[in-house]
C-alpha cells in the first residue's frame, strides 16, 4: 500500500511535536504515514514532550519511529544538530532542510511511489534566503510538478473555499482580476471536485468583489467586466457555477449545504469565514497539480514550540483527507 509522505516543515517550528503527537493519538489511516525530515529533531522533540520515542533501522535506509503501539516511517533527509536549534530561529541549515523535504516528497508522489503529500509549515523567508524563491508551498508545487496554473482550496466540513489571488496586496486585486483567471479558478475547482471528491456534478458558487455585488455598476464594474462573463463561460462549457453573489450573504447558504465550494475573488474574502467556521481543522489543499497535496492550515507557530498546547487538529483533518483524496483520485495533469 502505498504511504503518505508527511513533510515535517520547520525544524524550528510546531511541525515536528504535530507529528508525533498526531501519533501518540492514534486513530491513523490505513496507509502508512511516512515522514520526509530529520530524525534528531524529532528525537528532541519526543525527549522535550515526555515520549518514549524508539527508533529501528530498517534495510532500505528508512527508520521505523514508534512511540506506544503506534508507529510510522521515516525518511532522513537532514542531519540537523538540534542542540543549535533555537525556534522561530532557523538557519541556512534549516532553510534548506524544508526545502528538501518538500522536493523529496514532490518526486515521490510523481513517481508513483507515494499515494499523496501531506506538509507542516515552513518559513518563506527561510527558504528564500537558501535560493528557493517561491512564496510558499502552493507555487513550488505548481513549479514542480510543470502545471500551468494552480489554486489554493481551503477546506472543512461545512465549508470548501478556492482562490483567485492569493498572498498579494488588496489594493492590487481589482488589477489582477481578469475573465481569464476567473474561469480557471472555476474550471480547476470543478475538475478537482469531481476527480479528487468524487462529487459527480459540484455546484460552484462565484462571489462578487464588491459590495452587493457591484449593485448594477454603483459600486464597482468588476462584476459585469470579468466576474459575470466567467461564470457565463463556465456555464457553456456544463460547469454548475453561479453568481456573482454577494459576499455578505452567501456563506450563510454554503456553510448549510447549497453549494460544494465557493470561488472567492481574494485571500481574506475566503478565509474569514472559512476560519470561522474551521479555525483549528481547516486544510489547505493545492488544486490543479498531478498529485494530492493537502497541509495543515496554519503557520509555524513558534510560541507554541515544545509546550505541547498546539492543536494538533488540522494535521490530523489534512491527513484523513488526503487519504480519502487518494483513494477517489482520477488525477490527470491540469
């Protein structure tokens, strides 16, 4: 059976204790969970939360990491001295660890060797200062993995949200909003929905970038110039999509149920509520790519290091769903 590569992320952030406490609790998938990282810091790690962390060498150079009657395998990637990790402090060290990480897990699931890619947080600025000159995840994936164009989905239970700008100034959305990356975001969020969920026929609603959705021209014209023509388009093409609506109403009927996703035109128009609703077991999901990727929905979270009151309930909804993902997935390159 095919495992799930875990990426441990920051060695100086919350990703190494997410991962063994994510094991002590249990309650794991079936497929094994194998983690791209360092197996020091995570000796530290379990020494610093009061684990018995047992670690057998195994002949294809992995580790079998068990801590209780739970168990998962590692692939050492780094051989970091943990004694000069300070949190929220990492280095060129572990800049390039994260990077390392990431990379191996990418070439894993595109070989075929891994059914899907779960990620703890990294530090941007850390891995752009060791030559990695990507914003985040979502853009080394799209990069990688040679898709033309990839959208960032927020997802929970009673709420999916996709997005058509991501980490940019609000000022610069209304300049980068065009019919052209409306409909993508459409298309891609649709095509996912029905290879990677399963959902035979999505329901997509669109939101409005301004107010009352323009109110016919009052408060803005994005709306009739790009917004509308889009979801005309999507239409044609038998995709369920709807709107422009307005973003002060709608989520109230998606949270219920009426819809499958909601397009949204920027970060925070999708994220407030959806983090409302899922603040600690929101998943972060990379749309568009040859593989499956999902991440927990939340930063490094250095204060939190080594006290064990970090929840660990994201990583936990992003490896269940990246399970489920995995086994529905009728992936194509996108």
């Amino acid at each position: 059976m095919l495992p799930l590569v875990i990426t441990m992320g920051d060695p100086t952030g919350i990703g190494p204790e997410l991962i063994l406490r994510t094991l002590v609790a249990g309650r794991l998938p079936r497929k094994p969970l194998l983690v791209a990282g360092d197996q020091q810091v995570l000796l530290k790690t379990a020494e610093q939360l009061g684990l018995e962390f047992r670690s057998t060498a195994l002949e294809d150079g992995r580790r079998l990491i068990t801590i209780g009657d739970n168990s998962l395998l590692l692939q050492p990637l780094s051989q970091l001295d943990p004694q000069n990790l300070i949190p929220g402090e990492p280095d060129g060290s572990s800049g390039r660890a994260m990077v390392d990480y990431i990379e191996w897990a990418i070439s894993e699931c595109l070989a075929g060797r891994a059914a899907a890619m779960v990620t703890c947080p990294i530090n941007k600025a850390a891995i752009n200062a060791v030559g990695c000159n990507f914003p985040g995840h979502t853009e080394l994936l799209g990069e990688r993995c040679a898709s033309k164009r990839v959208v960032m989905m927020l997802a929970g239970s009673r709420l999916r949200v996709s997005l058509v700008t991501i980490h940019t100034a609000l000022s610069n959305v209304p300049e980068l909003l065009t019919t052209h990356e409306i409909l993508e975001t459409i298309r891609i969020t649709d095509r996912s929905l029905r290879q990677q969920f399963g959902l035979a026929n999505p329901r997509i609603a669109v939101l409005s970038l301004n107010p009352h959705a323009g109110e016919q021209g009052l408060f803005g014209d994005e709306e009739a110039r790009f917004i509308r023509p889009a979801i005309d388009e999507a239409q044609r093409s038998g995709i369920s999509a709807s709107g422009p609506h307005s973003a002060d109403t709608l989520f109230y009927f998606a949270a219920r149920g009426d819809y499958d996703a909601v397009v949204c035109m920027y970060h925070d128009q999708g994220l407030i509520p959806l983090k409302v609703l899922h603040f600690d077991d929101a998943v972060n999901i990379t749309l568009g790519l040859p593989i499956v990727r999902t991440s927990v929905d939340h930063g490094t979270a250095y204060d939190l290091v080594g006290t064990g009151r970090a929840s660990i309930a994201s990583l936990q909804a992003a490896i269940r769903m990246a399970d489920r993902m995995a086994d529905k997935s009728n992936l194509t390159v996108l």
